[in-house]
C-alpha cells in the first residue's frame, strides 16, 4: 500500500508515529510512504520508514522559486495513494486532509 504521511512540522511524538505506522504496516503492509520535506511528523515518518526498510517518496518545494508547487499538490497528483495518515498540525494539515478525502483517499488521524 502507498500512504500518505502528513503532520505539523513542529508535531515531535516519535513514539506515537512509529507506534501508529507500525500498526498500519502490520494490517496493509506499506510499501511506500509519500510525504513532505517540512520536517516533524514528516520527517519522523521517513525515519520510520528507513528503520523498516520501507520505501519513502518525499515531496519538496523548491524554494528558489518564488511560487513554486505545494508539495500537497504533487502528493495528490500522484495519485497511487489509498490511505492518508494525518498527525496534528493545523490549518494546513487539515487542507491536506480535506483533499485527499475529496480525492477518495482514507484518512486515519491518530490521537483525535
């Protein structure tokens, strides 16, 4: 399975992600993680994934370039995803998830 992972750059609960992407690879086993170069749950989730020896895509806007891509944008682009993992990290997370619902992704938020 290919999941979306995605949480507030500032959002620092290692255990609790490793703990909640364990749970998920055990019962769909994840064979790639999609996410963000923001630090955070992001980045915590693609230290999880090496550990695991799970594939991980990460996303990043170039920021040399004014007005460049959300790498949201990119994610849904994709289109290969079919769950979402959303940690905490406010408004723009939650645009994320909203989205990828609208864009008939399954969205798990752990913790809420």
């Amino acid at each position: 399975m290919r999941l979306i992972v995605c949480g507030g750059a500032d959002y620092s609960r290692r255990d609790f992600i490793w703990t909640c992407l364990d749970r998920v690879h055990r019962k769909h086993t994840i064979s790639t993680l999609l996410r963000e170069d923001d630090g955070g749950a992001s980045e915590i989730a693609g230290q999880w994934a090496i550990s695991r020896l799970v594939g991980s895509t990460t996303y990043a806007r170039d920021r040399r370039i004014p007005g460049s891509a959300d790498p949201i944008d990119a994610i849904l682009a994709d289109g290969r995803a079919e769950t979402m993992v959303a940690f905490p990290g406010g408004e723009r997370i939650d645009e994320f998830v909203r989205r990828a619902l609208e864009a008939g992704i399954k969205v798990w938020r752990p913790g809420e």
